[in-house]
C-alpha cells in the first residue's frame, strides 16, 4: 500500500520501485549530508508493482502542485551474458519504459524522470568501488560459510574487470535478497559513502520548493565536520556560522569552492541551484 502522507503532506515527492532505493537512500542522504528527507521536504514513496505512471499523473497544474521525481532503471545488462543473471529482454523494457513516461510526462513542469543505466545495486557499486569492500565485507562472510566463497565474493567484487564485479554485487544482493541486502548495507555505510548522480539529480528536483539557504548552511556544516581541520577551514567555518543572511550566501560560495566539484555536496547545491537561482541571484545584487 502506498503511503499517503508522502503524497499529501510533503512538499516534493521522489517515486522509487524497489525497496533498496526507499532503504538506502534516506540513510545515504542522512549520512552524507547530515540531514534527513524530511527536512528537504521530500516524501520517498516505494511505488513497488505499481506502474509510476499512474501516481505521477496526480501532479499537474489542476491537481497536485508539487515536484515529483520518477527513479528507475534503464536496465542495461552490465554483467555476463552467459551468467543465469543476464536478462535479454531487460534493457529493451527498460529503453520502453522511458520513452513511455517521456511522452506522459516532457510537458509537465511538476514531474521528471532521472534514470539509473543499469541497477540501482550496480550504480552504488560504481560510484563505491574504492571502499566496497569496507561495507560488503561483513555482508559476506555472514552470508557463506565456505572460506573459498568469501575470498572469491571479495576479490570479485574488487575487480579491475567491469563486467565481473558487477556480477558479484547482483549475485550477492540476490543471495542475501535485495531488501534485507540494502538493510545491512545501511548499517555499514560511513562518511567515505558515495550516492549516484541520478538519486542527487531527483532529490534536488524534489525538494527546490523549500530548499533555502538555511538548509544549505547545515548541509556543509555536516560536510565540515568529516574533514581535517585546515587554517582555511576553520576560517571559512567561521565565516559560515557567524554570518548573517545579508552575507550567508558568500560564506557558501567560499566553501563550495573550497570543496570542490567532486563532492556530492557541491554537486546536490549545484543542481538544486539550477532550479532555484538562490545562492547566486543573491551575489547579483
């Protein structure tokens, strides 16, 4: 059953149709960013077996007048092709599936699609493989007995071969099964943790109607928090807690500078400001 108040009450709404994205991804985002969905007004809703279409339909200019943003998976079949696992008609239903919501839903301003490639499992594994082994590893060795299993789950899921790890995560994720899975996932995840392109994407879709530079602000405040104190750090954190909203926004800039685009955090500010114009329509003054 879905949960209404995710559709009533929040201010923007994120779809998902698999209970590893509902999850893995408030604990993600909580981890990494030091706030909770709820704060960013998003409801997360596992529309499971139900087509997105037909709860994606209720936002529009004479319904719901909120964003929601559709997560699914194109299915590209990254693994083996004679493993059990390959599914051949997956990526063709994954490519319909897109053009289908495209054409529901290209000219409707409060509804956009953000697509993982391939599996939501291969993605995290993607964009996590320098530390996959920090979290999967204790999945593993609860999960066989046999000592040559776990050292070939590990190596595997290491591998400099594309194809291979990939198999390993979907072969793991399916032995374990993909919810208790992204359970125990959950309680290994830490601060190194990284989160897909496309889940940032839909979150700073969902949430630009009450994002503001207060949320901003706590967001890299966090961030600040996981790094090694610097001379420049502590004088930008400084300047970030101390100022007042005349002058917030360039305390940001500064740090989002400092930080880099290679950090998620930059890049969810990034995308959200894409919508919003907030931070830098205040520099414009």
């Amino acid at each position: 059953m879905l949960k209404r108040n995710g559709l009533l009450f929040s201010k923007g709404v994120i779809l998902v149709e698999g209970d590893a994205e509902e999850i893995l991804i408030p604990q993600i985002v909580k981890k990494l960013f030091g706030i909770n969905l709820d704060e960013l007004g998003i409801g997360l809703i596992n529309v499971g077996s139900t087509s997105f279409e037909y709860i994606a339909s209720l936002f529009d200019d004479d319904r719901i007048q909120r964003k929601c943003a559709i997560v699914t998976d194109l299915d590209e079949q990254a693994i083996p092709s004679e493993h059990r696992l390959y599914k051949s008609t997956a990526q063709e239903k994954g490519q319909a599936r897109k053009e289908k919501l495209s054409s529901l839903f290209n000219e409707n301003n409060w509804v956009n699609c953000f697509y993982a490639n391939t599996t939501f499992e291969i993605e995290f594994l993607d964009v996590n493989k320098e530390n996959i082994l920090t979290y999967v590893s204790p999945i593993i060795d609860d999960a066989f007995k046999d000592k040559k299993t776990i050292t070939a789950y590990k190596e595997e899921i290491q591998s400099e071969q594309y194809l291979e790890r990939n198999l390993a995560m979907l072969k793991l994720a399916n032995h374990v099964g993909k919810g208790w899975f992204a359970i125990e996932l959950g309680e290994k995840i830490d601060f190194l943790i990284k989160i897909p392109k496309y889940i940032l994407n839909a979150i700073a879709f969902a949430c630009q109607e009450i994002v503001d530079l207060s949320i901003y602000k706590k967001i890299l405040l966090h961030t600040i928090d996981l790094y090694e104190e610097t001379t420049e750090l502590s004088a930008l954190s400084a300047s970030l807690k101390t100022s007042d909203t005349a002058d917030l926004n360039i305390a940001i800039i500064s740090l989002l500078e400092y930080f880099g685009k290679d950090e998620d955090v930059v890049y969810l500010i990034n995308q959200i400001e894409n919508y919003t114009k907030i931070l830098y329509a205040e520099v414009s003054k």
